[in-house]
C-alpha cells in the first residue's frame, strides 16, 4: 500500500510550482505544479484550466522515461494529479541550457534568425539569481566568482546536460516533435548530482517535427494563441508514443 506523504511547510514558491516539505520525511520534498504562466521575468502573467496538470503528466512522463535510461533525477512518484514526489536536493544555482537549434535570447541577442541549425549542441549557463533575472555566465565566471558552492561539478553537470539532451531529443523525435531547446537545473543529493526542477513546455522549446509548429511556451510570450491546445497536443503525442511508461512505473 502507498504511504501517504502529508504536505508540511512552503518551502519555495517560483512562478510554476510549489515546493513543500514532506512531513516526517526530511528527506523529501512534493511539488505542485501550479495553473500560472508567467513569462518576461514575471511581467506578464496568464493561466489555463488543468495547465498544472498537463505540465506535471509532461514533466513525470519525461522522468520516468529518464529513469529507464539510468539517468538520476530527483523524481520519486506521483501523488496526484497535480503533485509529485521528489527528494529534497541541494539545488546548483545555475540554469543549464541546451540548444540544439538557435531560438530566443541568443538568437535575439547574436541577431541571428530563429530555427538556424547550429554546427555543434550549444550549452550555456545563466546564473539564477532572480533580482538580476538570471543573467548568462561564462564557465570562467563561474570558476573565478565562486558563483557555486564547488566548481568541480561543472564538468558532470555539462556531460550530463548532453546525455539527457541525447536521450530526451530521441524521446520528442519519436512523438513527432523536435526539442529545439530547453533549461534544466541540477541538485546535489548526498553528494550525487541528480537532474532536479521540471522540463516542461514551459521550460522547453517544442515544435511538430513536420510543420515547425511551435508548442511550447513561446506562444504564450509571444501572443500567439493556442496556449492551452499546444501543452495538450504535446502531452497527447508523448502519451501515444510513450504512455506504456506509467502503466509500469508509479
Ligand atoms: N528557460 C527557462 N527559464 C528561464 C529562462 C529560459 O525555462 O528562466 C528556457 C526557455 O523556455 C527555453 C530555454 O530555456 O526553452 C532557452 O531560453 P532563452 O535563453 O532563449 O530565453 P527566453 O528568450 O526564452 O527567455
């Protein structure tokens, strides 16, 4: 029978999810995933009925399709439809990005066009720190700044950063999407690194491999509409494509 793990204090709340300790679990932490859409450093804000959940079903289906990949993350089970239970990591203050074509900042900043192939994966760190809206850093800052608690894990999180880049592209392209890039963060979990946070249509970017519709939260920056029918279509692919694993793993 499945324990049942009692939500206790707030510990964080960001502009998606709820995090909360786990009561007599310290060790544990549950997060829920929240209605709110927020985007341009929390200038502009929306929501949709169920968008919490579809984000959750997303992000626990990309876990636990991870897990049978022996990747580490920090997710456990599901508790509901809206929450899920992870271990309590000491969180890296960096934002790991991937790119693997060129869209948003870079692109708008280098002014290069949008969905321009790029010779070899990019990654690049921003430095999360929401007073400075979480600005990028080079590795050298990193180091010589001390901008987190040991350097020595930059190597491990970039190797790990693209092998789950590997290994979640094969996972969209099967549904018929394209991962064009997307933000992960890492924690320390008694001294291992584990993939931590969420990956989401809001912290992706997602286009149908055939039409280059785009899917993910860009539409909802950009006012483009459809906000709610394009999480949707994209948890229905992944579901067709990959629902065998929830009927296996918790
Ligand atoms: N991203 C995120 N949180 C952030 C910043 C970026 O999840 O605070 C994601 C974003 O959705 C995209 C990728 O990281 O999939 C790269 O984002 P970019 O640097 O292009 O910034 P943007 O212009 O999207 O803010």
């Amino acid at each position: 029978m499945s324990e049942n793990f009692k939500r206790g204090g707030l510990l964080y709340e960001g502009k998606g999810k709820k995090v909360f300790q786990v009561l007599g679990h310290e060790n544990k932490v549950l997060l829920l995933f929240k209605d709110d859409l927020t985007a341009h450093q929390g200038r502009k804000t929306g929501s949709f009925p169920k968008k919490g959940e579809v984000c959750k079903n997303i992000s626990s289906l990309i876990f636990k399709y991870l897990k049978k990949e022996d990747i580490s993350t920090h997710f456990i089970q599901d508790i509901n439809s809206q929450e899920m239970l992870c271990l309590k990591t000491e969180i890296i203050p960096l934002e790991v990005v991937i790119r693997n074509q060129l869209a948003g900042s870079t692109a708008n900043r280098l002014g290069i066009k949008e969905g321009t192939e790029i010779k070899k994966t990019l990654l690049e760190f921003y430095y999360k720190k929401d007073e400075l809206d979480d600005p990028f850093v080079s590795e050298g800052q990193i180091e010589s700044l001390k901008l987190i608690p040991d350097f020595n894990w930059l190597e491990p999180i970039k190797k790990q950063a693209f092998l789950i880049n590997k290994k979640l592209q094969f996972f969209f392209e099967k549904a018929g999407l394209k991962l064009i890039d997307f933000k992960m963060e890492f924690g320390l979990f008694k001294d291992k690194l584990v993939l931590a946070d969420d990956i989401s249509p809001d912290s992706c970017r997602i286009w149908e491999n055939q039409t280059e519709e785009r899917l993910d939260k860009d539409r909802f920056r950009r006012d483009w509409g459809k906000v709610e029918e394009s999480y949707k279509k994209i948890e229905s692919l992944l579901y067709q494509q990959w629902g065998h694993f929830l009927k296996n793993n918790s």
